[in-house]
C-alpha cells in the first residue's frame, strides 16, 4: 500500500520548547494539520469543543475506547485523554502530514499502532537550561520542578525508541531539524509506486 | 556507543543522476568526503593513485578480503573492485561523513556489515525518461539502453530495503532532499551522548 500523510508524533519533557516548535511548524506549513484529542475533563473557559479538545462523556470515550477508535488513550486522575484514530487516518488518507503533541506512553502506543508514524523528541540543551527555563516561566513551584527534572531524567532511558531527537537550542534550529525530518521521511519506499517500472 | 559521522550509500540506475548529486553534495559541504575504491584492473589514463581509485594488485587484493577489510566488493570480468573498511571507519570516527556511490549489491553488502549507514536510492522521474535521457547522453547503444532499462525494472523490486528513494526531477532538489536525509539521520538517538541526564 502507498501511503500518502504522514504521522509526526512530538514529545518531550515540559520546558523543552514542543508546543514552541509545533506551533511554527503549523503555522508555517499549510500542509501540516494538528489532531484534535478526545477527553472527559471538563472544558475550562474559553476551550472550544473541536478545536482545545472534542469533549465527550465518560461512557461515550469507553465505548469509542471498546471500539479500538484510539491511536493512544491514557486516564489522568478521573479523566480520559485520547487521540481519535478515525480523524488522523482520514487526514492521512487526504495526504495531509499530521502532528500529535502527546506524552511519550502516547507515543510508543501509536507507534506500535501505525508503525510507519515518526516519533521526534525534543529535548532541552541540559538539565540545567531545561531547570532555568522551568523556574524562568514561573508557572510550577521548586518541588514541582524537582519532579519534572527527575521525570525527565527517567524519560532518556526510553530515548532509542525514539526515531529522532531534536536538541531544542533555538526554536528556528530545531524546527528546522523536524522539517528535515519530514522531508526526509516522505522519501521512505512506503509513499511511492512503482507501478510503472514493474 | 556513540556515533560521530555518518555514511551515506548513494545507488541508482545509470541515468538517474546519482554521479552529479554526489558531485554537488561534494562541493557545497565541507564535512562529506568521499570513499574512493581499491581495484585490481589497470589504471587508465589520468587517472590517480588515490584519487580515481586506490590500485592494488590480485593479491594485495584477495590478502585484504581474507582479513575483511572491504566493506563491500564486487568481482567484474577479472577485476575486484571493493570499499577499503579502514579508510571510511576512520573518517567516520573523525566525525566526518561520508558518501558511497555504489551498485544495489554492494549497498546491501554495507548495510549488513554497518547497520546504521543510509542507503539512498537516486531514481529518474520515469523509465520514460531515463531512456530519454540514455539516449542523448549518446555512449550507449540501443541495445544497451535496452538492456540497463531491463535492468532498472530489475533493480526497483529491491527498492523496499532502501531507506530512502529520491527521485531526481531536478538535481538542486534532489540534493535539497539527500541534505535533509542527512539532517535528519543525524537526529537518530545513537549520534547523542545522554549521559548527563541519566
């Protein structure tokens, strides 16, 4: 089968810089389209049902979950979260690449669901600078951010599942890096035919 | 173990214009070098000791094959033609990367022995216009442009142990895409030493 989008799953620890990078990707890229995840949490306000999140009832995500309708689906607290496979492979399907922002359990469960789908982390310059960018944007208390280094430390252990990482020294740099990445992986066998030359 | 350079492994039909892109990556980018060949044939006119091809008798040849110091190597008619292993891993460990022009076979012979290095298939945008381009090229005659297309549709059934295809429609976007290959590939996990991290 020649596929045509391609699947880019992002990931890394919180203060890398991901939302950053896929942030100008998106804007830059008409060809680039963002998945929308499922949840049961509450909208907070101002978040649009179909554009923050597709909000859903409890029983409805356990009857999509029965149904193997999610690429990756995690329970945070009482909450579902989840990514709705329909919708990615129907944008894949129009040749659309599409990005998935999620945790790196997310990501290895859709890699293991759609194995051609292409897993980039994105990693701070060192502990330190992630440490200095954590305590700089002010949003998480000291001990949060012990946590948060102690988290990602145990997240490199799973680094070589990872098809790619991306040192986030400047965001033009590494969003670069990820366009190469795309580029290159649209030159894998699996999106072209042959057809003619057989 | 961490890698430093990298290895590219440019194959492609005769025509495809794999010769000209490896020329232009060559030119423009300080840190690729090129892996010349030993052979056993006689030198031909002009050509250098160490610059067209390291020359070497049947048996210094057959004494390093002995010792698997090839990376790959072919025997055509009488003559061996082969990679020197020693020479492309020390340019590798200097952290250069280096570019391969080789046939499928040897390609696949040095994917076995370095699992990491890329293999990079240059393919004419058709058969059509690979004959078209065979033709005013004017070296080859009918019956051999006849026979090398024969052997391009040959060829194209292995291209799913390829990493990647380019298809040669232009050559500055052709070596755009090998770039962004090697962009890319420098993001794999075993180009990075986490050791601080962990």
């Amino acid at each position: 089968m020649v596929l045509k989008g391609l699947l880019l799953v992002v990931s890394g620890p919180s203060g890398a810089g991901k939302g950053t990078v896929c942030r100008e990707l998106l804007e830059n890229n008409q060809d680039i389209y963002l998945s929308v995840s499922a949840t049961t949490r509450q909208p907070r306000a101002g978040e649009k049902h179909g554009v923050n999140y597709w909000f859903k009832s409890k029983e409805e995500f356990e009857h999509l979950l029965a149904e193997d309708q999610f690429l990756e689906h995690a329970k945070v607290y009482d909450n579902y979260y989840g990514t709705p496979r329909n919708e990615v492979e129907k944008a894949l399907d129009m040749g659309q690449n599409v990005i998935l922002e999620i945790d790196i359990q997310g990501a290895l469960q859709v890699k293991e669901k759609m194995p051609q789908s292409v897993l980039v982390f994105i990693v701070p310059p060192s502990l330190h600078e992630l440490k200095t960018r954590l305590i700089n944007r002010g949003t998480d208390s000291v001990a949060e951010i012990e946590k948060r280094l102690k988290c990602v430390a145990e997240e490199i252990k799973h680094i070589s599942k990872y098809g790619y990482i991306v040192i986030n020294n400047t965001v033009t740099e590494a969003v670069e890096k990820v366009k190469a990445i795309l580029t290159a992986e649209k030159c894998r066998p699996y999106y072209y035919d042959f057809g003619e030359y057989v």
